[in-house]
C-alpha cells in the first residue's frame, strides 16, 4: 500500500458511499400528527360524503362531479404543503446498519488488498514502450538462455541410428564444407533435441553457402537458435530472422517468430500485426497456424484489438474442429465420453503450455478445467506453476489468483 494517492482516492469514495447509505437510512418520515393532518382527514371526509350523497340520490352526478374535483383539489393542496412545512422525525437507532456498511467497506478494501494488486501504478502508452524497449535491450545472451534452458531427457535412439549418426558426426569433421552432410546433421542433431549441435551444424551450412544461402536456411537457423534457448528470441535468433525476412519477406517460419519476439517483451500490437496476416495467407497445414491460433486472441485481446477466429477450413473448404454437427454430437454422448473428450483437449492444453508456454488466460483455462474434471490436486501444481512463470507481473498473478479462489485451490 505505498501510493498514498490511489488509497486517498479510493479512501474518500469509500467514505462518500458510507454518508449516502447513512443518510438513507436515517431519511425523513412524515408524522401523521403533525398540523395539516386533521385538514387532510376533512377532505377526505367530504369525498366519502359525495359518494354517500350519489348513492342515496340526494345528488346529481353532474354536480357530484363538480364537487369532487375541487375537493380533490384542495386534498392535494393541503398534502403539498402539509409536507413541506411539517418536522421530521427519526427512525429507529441505525447503528447496527452502520456497522454493517462498515464491515462491508473494510471487507472491500482487505478483498482487493489480497486479490489485486494495490501498488501496481498505471501504465500510459509511453511508460509501456519504455519498458518494452528496456524488456528488448536486457535479454539474455544466446549462451545464458541456453544455459538457463530445461534439461531434456535423452530420447530413445535406435542403436543402428546411434551408429549413423557417429559416423555423420564424423564425416563433417573430416569435410566441414559438404552441404549435403551438414543438411543431414543439422536435421537430424534438432530432432534428437541437441539444438546446440544442431545450431553449430546449420551455422556451418550457412558459411559454406556463403552468397548462395536461402532464406529457408537462416529461417532454419533462427528457429533452432530459439529452440537452444529454450523458446526465447535471443538476439542472435533476431539476427538470423532478419537475414531471412530480407531474403523472403514472406517467409512464414521467420514472420512468425517475429512475432513471438515482440510478444516476449511486450508488444502485443506488433506480434498482432505479423501474425494475422500470415494466419490469414497460410495454408491450413502450415506449422506454424496451429501455435497463432492457440494464441492469437489472447494477443488480439492484450492488444486492445477486437478480433474473434474464424472456424479453420482444410484444403477441400471442410471445416477443421468441432462445428454444429460436432457440437450436437457432443451433447448427445454419454457423460463418460464427454468426460474423455474434455480430458483429451485439457491434456493438448497442458502438454502445450509446459512445451510453447502461453497467455495467462490460458492458464486460467486450465486451471478451471482440472477443477471442473475433478482435479484438484492437479489444478494446484498447475496453479503453482503459473505463479513462478508469471512471477513479477502482478495483473496477471491477480486474475490467478482469483481463479485459484473461485475454483477452492489454496491461493
């Protein structure tokens, strides 16, 4: 609570709301035997007597009429000015409704003192670029990101792959210029998961192009850079990009990591700006379409632009995902095979957020989704994932945290 201004603020509207509930509950009532009452009571008596007159037919309608307008009159008169000039009296004792807004504002300010962020000050246009560009200018080196990045587990290889890939290894040692060997060992070395290797070896492959390097190659380069740095756009991966985007201005794989550079520091306008044209202009099949769509409208949203995605049309015009039919079909399965449809697209969300990362919606979506499947225990280690991955963001850590509330996790 260190910005006296914003408490001052929100201190005096909390005390401004408390005066007008006090207020109202002390209003004014009319007392019925306050001077005027008695006249009140007369006209009313007249009319009644009119009434009775009409009835016993010692009045004619014609002049009952007449007579009950300008009884009716003075009645409203007298109730007029009966009500401006008459005291007030209090009601009942308000002290146990003040406590009660009392506790009300307390339980305000202690509810957004635990699920917001007070302290958090605002962000104008400016302030957000400067911290994007501060964000841009302190990433780590290309050798701290990979020395920060996850270990992997080694995977499973054939013994006679092992053994080819030796003698690979090998032969590049012994010809470093061979373009087709250093194809293959940098193909091969990224899908082993040695990205570091296979960055050396795709290096190697650029300089013996020299000139006649394509702008897949420095695409390829850039994209196993990142993968080194375990997802993060280092500078020299920025490098790469730019080699390849002046090459092939529309080269999707460096358009796309483009993108996921000005998301990772913070310029959600710009990511929007390269990828939604390339969503819209890339075949379905492209590799990089199913990553956009997963985050596209959490950028759109962050971005401040209105944008919803349009159902996902394969080669043929068909519809990819779930459509009407889809839909229909759904809610005619039996509970355990929605059951199982539910947790199959919950553990594709999980396994890409642990892979690709995500928005914090996203991670809301999960969190709520484990909740729903009756999950707990998994929604919390996911819950406390979030929290170390959004560490020092307190907006986002807020909507977590809330989430983790509503869903009965231990925030």
């Amino acid at each position: 609570m260190t910005d006296w201004v914003f408490w001052a603020a929100a201190g005096g509207m909390a005390l401004a709301v408390l005066f007008v509930l006090v207020q109202a509950m002390r209003r004014a009532e009319p007392d019925p035997e306050q001077p005027g009452s008695a006249d009140l009571r007369i006209y009313r008596d007249q009319l009644a007597e009119i009434d009775r007159d009409v009835a016993r037919g010692t009045l004619p309608d014609a002049e009952a009429g007449r007579l009950r307008t300008e009884v009716s009159r003075r009645l409203l008169d007298a109730d007029r000015m009966a009500r401006a000039a008459q005291p007030v009296r209090r009601t009942r004792s308000t002290a146990p409704a003040l406590g009660v807004v009392a506790a009300v504002v307390a339980g305000s300010v202690w509810l957004y003192d635990w699920l917001g962020a007070p302290g958090y000050p605002d962000l104008p246009l400016s302030a957000r670029l400067a911290i994007a560009d501060e964000i841009y200018a302190q990433r780590p080196t290309q050798a701290e990101a990979e020395a920060a990045a996850p270990l992997r587990p080694a995977p499973d290889v054939d013994p006679e792959f092992a053994g080819l890939m030796t003698k690979l290894r090998q032969a590049v040692i012994d010809r470093p210029t061979d373009v087709r060997g250093l194809e293959l060992l940098a193909r091969n070395e990224a899908a082993l998961g040695n990205f570091v290797a296979a960055k050396s070896a795709q290096q190697q492959l650029i300089a013996a192009r020299g000139d006649g390097a394509l702008p897949e190659d420095h695409a390829a380069l850039a994209e196993i850079t990142i993968l080194a740095a375990g997802g993060l756009v280092t500078a020299d991966a920025e490098a790469a990009l730019r080699l390849a985007l002046q090459g092939d201005p529309a080269n999707g794989t460096a358009r796309y990591y483009s993108g996921l550079m000005f998301a990772q520091i913070g310029r959600p306008d710009r990511t929007f700006a390269l990828w939604e044209p390339l969503l819209r202009d890339s075949a379905p099949d492209a590799p990089w379409v199913t990553p956009i769509r997963a985050q596209i409208e959490g950028v759109a949203q962050a971005a401040g632009v209105r944008f919803a995605l349009e159902p996902q049309t394969g080669v043929a015009g068909a519809a990819i995902g779930p459509d009407a039919d889809a839909m229909a079909a759904a809610a005619d399965m039996s509970p355990e095979d929605r059951q199982a449809m539910i947790a199959g697209m919950v553990a594709q969300l999980s396994d890409r957020l642990a892979s690709e990362g995500g928005t914090v919606e996203e991670w809301n979506r999960l969190i709520r989704s484990l909740v729903v499947l009756d999950r707990k225990a998994d929604a919390q280690t996911i819950y406390d994932e979030s929290k170390v991955v959004f560490a020092g963001r307190p907006s986002e850590l807020s909507f977590l945290r809330l989430a983790a509330v509503e869903t009965g996790l231990q925030p």
